[in-house]
C-alpha cells in the first residue's frame, strides 16, 4: 500500500514540477486533486482503525461520549493540517493561520464535555480532602 502511495506523489511532484513554472494554477489543482485521491484511498483504512479505537475503549471501559469526541478532535486537527498545508502552498498563509485558529476553536468546543467532566472530578477530590 505504501508503495503505491509514494508512487502516486512522485507522479504528483513531477507534474507540480513541470506545471509550476509556467501554470501554477493548475498545478495547485493537482495538488488538491492529488490529496483528495489519497484521502479517498486511505478512507477504508480509517475507518477501520476508528472501528478498532471505539472497540478498545469499549473493552476497557472507556465512556463513549469521550471516545467518540478524541475521535472528532483527531479528526479536526488532521483535516485543519491539510488544509493549513494546501492554503500555504497556494500562498495563502493568512488564510491558513486563520483556518488554523477555527480548528482550534473547534476542537475547545468539542472538548468542553470532557473539561466539564475534569471539572466535576477534581470538585469531587477537593471536597473530600476538605
């Protein structure tokens, strides 16, 4: 599997290469096209890793809810990667910084069910050590 992978971004880098002297637009296109063929090749994979990841927390007893948001939050951060990563290399790094900054937002949005949780632990401690 991975050697197909790597095949399909050599052929990608050597087309970027060719295309980004003189049409940078289209080969910006092809880096978009490119990542979103290898995101639809590895999706199968993903999802049966995301299967085994709710698997393991049901076997030890993990709450869902909590495994179902480490799985949004991972999912978060790796989308807002590569579209912080593509928006750079067209050269919109502001935009990027920007999108940046809604992922993470996101993700604290996501996370508040677990902060609450925290919270409500360590009230629980304190109470009892007072």
């Amino acid at each position: 599997m991975i050697l197909k992978i790597a095949g399909a971004c050599l052929i990608a880098v050597l087309g970027f290469m060719l295309l980004k002297k003189d049409r940078a637009d289209f080969a910006f296109v092809l880096e978009v096209c490119t990542t979103a063929g290898l995101l639809l090749f590895i999706l199968p994979y993903m999802e049966n890793l995301i299967d085994l990841f709710l698997q393991v927390s049901d076997t030890v007893k993990i709450n869902f809810d909590f495994s179902e948001i480490l799985v949004k939050v991972c999912g978060i951060a790796l989308v807002a990667r590569l579209v912080c990563e593509l928006c750079k290399d067209a050269g919109e790094q502001a935009l990027a910084v920007k999108f940046e900054l809604a992922a993470k937002v996101l993700i604290l949005i996501n996370a508040v069910p677990v902060f609450k949780a925290l919270y409500g632990i360590l009230s629980a401690f304190v109470e009892n050590l007072l």
